[in-house]
C-alpha cells in the first residue's frame, strides 16, 4: 500500500522536474524593436494587375501561365 509521503515526494520530483524544463527552454523576452518609417521604401512594387482574378489555367493546372 502506498502511504502519502510516497505520493507526496513523487509528485514533488514530478513538480520539481517540470519547474528545471520550464528554466531550461525558457525564452528570454526582447523588447521589440521599434519600426522604422520608410527604411524599406522602393525594395518592392506590386504590379497593377495584382487584384486582377486568375486565369482558369491557374485553377485547373493546364498550361502555363
């Protein structure tokens, strides 16, 4: 029969592993970096068809598009 000091000292092993694995993996949290306006101006452009729909070729998978 198991007596609740057993009970209770395995359930503190179990705690106390779970408290080192969360200290382990823990992330350390970084303040994000604040945005800077403008830094990326003129790396990319989107096409004036973007919202145009797509062919059925693309929907189909039938030739080139």
């Amino acid at each position: 029969m198991v007596n609740i000091h057993q009970i209770y000292k395995a359930t503190k092993h179990v705690l106390d592993f779970i408290e080192f694995l969360a200290s382990k993996y823990a992330q350390p949290q970084e303040t994000p970096q604040q945005r800077i306006l403008g830094l990326n101006k003129a790396e990319f452009w989107i096409l004036d068809d973007f919202n145009d729909p797509l062919p059925d070729e693309f929907w189909l998978g039938n030739g080139t598009i």
